[in-house]
C-alpha cells in the first residue's frame, strides 16, 4: 500500500484516526506484551511529543523529504504545523524467567541537562517499574546501547544529596569505547557540556560502586545477544532477543525516526561517524528484512515495533507487523 494524498471523503476518518492516537499516546505512558513462556516487554515513557524541529535533528531530511511522506508521518511521528518530530524518551524493560531486564534507563529525574525535555524532570517511573516487578531491588541487567545522556539517566537517583545506583543489584553493561568517547573528551558532534555531568551524576557512581561490566560485540547476557552498531557514537550495541521464531532488535539510536527506514541515507545531528552511521543503518534494515524482524527504536512509542520489507534497492516500513511501500524519493 502506498500511502500517498488521502480523498476528501476519507479526510473526516482520517482526522478521526489521528485524535484516536493521541488519546491513546497519553494513555499510554506504560505499555506491556506477553510473548508467551514467561517473557514479557515492557515501555515505561518518561516524555512523549513533538520536540525537535525535524531539519534540526535530521539536516539531511529536507521538507520535500517529509511532504512526501506527511501522511503517514504526520500526527503519529512529526507534526506538519510546527515540523516537529514526535519523540519519546523511555525504558524498556524484558522479564524472561528469573531475570529482569532494562535496555537503556531514560532520562532520570532531578538530573541538570542541556535540553529543556530532559533537565529537572520529575517522573514517578520508579513507582511505575514497581508496579511491574521491575523495582530498584529486582532489576538483574542494565544493558546499554550507548551513554548519551536520554539513555542512562536512571542509572542513579539523588539520595541524600548523592548520586547512588538505581538498581543496586544489577549489573550494568557499557559500551567501552562511548566510555573512552567522553571521558577522554573526544565527542566531535556534542561539546563538553553536553556529556561531562552525564558522566559525572550517571556513569562514575555505578562504576565505583562495582557494578559496571564493559560490553563488546558478540556478547550474550540474559538472552540478549549483543551487536556493534557504530557511527552514532563509535561504542553503539544494538541488543537482539530470540523468542520462539522471532527476533526482537532493540535497536538504540540508529533511528531516531521511521523516516530513516524510508531514507537510509538520513542521521541525526549527533551521529559522531555520519558515514558508519549510515552503513550500520542499512546493514541493520536488510537483516531485518530479510529475517522479519521486529525493530524497537529507542525514541518511538508502541510494542509492535517497525517491520521492514525490500522495495528494489530500498526498504518499506511497516507498524502493524507487516511491512508497506512508502515514498523514498525526496523529489
């Protein structure tokens, strides 16, 4: 299905469609799925709505580019009167048998930051982890895809008047060379600012407190099977669970929106290695395709994910679990 002009007899449906969304958007800060056999997934949403205008975050997606696709990006992934991107910030979390998994840990609360949507936030995710079992004292495995400041926030929490572990029975798994990235002060997309209290309030304290192993490719840890995905930051994991016969890849910053399906070519203004980045991204969406594999990114809302299929040279995209034609041309 090509998904192109919508007739005016399907406009009113359509608008119908779009506020039915945004209900269940709101509605949907903490969203779970049985996958049968003890393993459950789960998205705790820390902030979701439009933040970014969308040239800003994606210089190479021009607004031919997005026009093209407006209708089925607007209202769902990017909002056509104000060019912002919909993004959320969020935690996911994996119980399989005993073992109780969080990939990346969000923004975190009371947290100084440079960027208005995540500094000084206050959220009850804790009570919200709580509610599912996933509470600071049961959590097993914090598996990161890589250190920017969105995706370990609740590696701590302020504790009188310090930053202690989260989760202080876990262990937590880093990518070394994001490490090294911003401890030894060698970012090029972001500056010092933007990275040294990250480091300072949410990467040391867990590292002193002895519960940080270092991740590389190849990796096995609780079911996930660990992944270089280099370019966004030169240490990115992407982590890739196996469940019966089917293949759930979460897959960090790759994507930071679906566009990016459609548009390969297209990273966001942090990628460090703008060229890897773009390998990976393409390397990502043909295993994807060719083993139809469920994608979660990192800042979308919904567990059914994306499903990518081959159209020629390129790739489709698809949200109800099968993958669908859409325009790839910016023309």
């Amino acid at each position: 299905m090509l998904f192109g002009a919508v007739p005016m007899a399907d406009q009113g449906r359509e608008g119908a469609a779009k506020d039915a969304r945004q209900r269940d958007r709101i509605a949907g800060m903490m969203t779970s799925q049985a996958l049968g056999g003890g393993v459950e997934i789960f998205q705790i949403v820390e902030f979701d709505g439009p933040t970014h205008d969308a040239q800003w975050m994606l210089p190479d997606a021009t607004p031919a580019m997005i026009a093209a696709n407006a209708a089925w990006l607007d209202g769902r992934f990017w909002m056509a009167r104000t060019n912002r991107l919909i993004f959320s910030y969020q935690l996911w979390v994996v119980k399989t048998g005993e073992a109780v998994v969080l990939i990346d840990t969000g923004c975190g609360n009371h947290k100084p930051r440079i960027s208005p949507f995540q500094h000084m936030i206050n959220t009850p995710a804790i009570d919200w982890l709580e509610s599912i079992g996933a509470g600071p004292e049961q959590v097993t495995h914090v598996l990161h895809t890589h250190l920017h400041s969105d995706h370990v926030g609740w590696n701590t929490r302020l504790l009188d008047g310090r930053w202690v572990p989260t989760f202080p029975n876990a262990t937590y798994y880093m990518p070394r060379r994001d490490y090294d990235l911003f401890t030894q002060q060698l970012a090029q997309k972001m500056g010092p600012e933007a990275y040294e209290a990250v480091i300072a309030d949410s990467v040391l304290p867990v590292i002193d407190a002895g519960l940080t192993r270092f991740i590389e490719d190849g990796d096995e840890v609780a079911g996930f099977v660990a992944s270089a995905a280099p370019g966004h930051t030169p240490g990115q994991m992407i982590y890739t669970l196996r469940h019966k016969s089917e293949e759930i890849i979460f897959s960090g910053d790759v994507f930071h929106s679906p566009i990016q399906v459609i548009c390969p070519h297209v990273n966001s203004r942090w990628c460090e290695d703008q060229d890897e980045a773009r390998v990976t991204r393409r390397a990502l969406l043909q295993r994807a395709a060719d083993g139809d594999a469920r994608i979660l990114a990192a800042h979308v809302q919904g567990l059914d994910g994306w499903r990518v299929g081959r159209t020629g040279d390129g790739f489709s995209i698809g949200f109800d679990r099968l993958p669908r034609a859409m325009r790839g041309a910016d023309a």
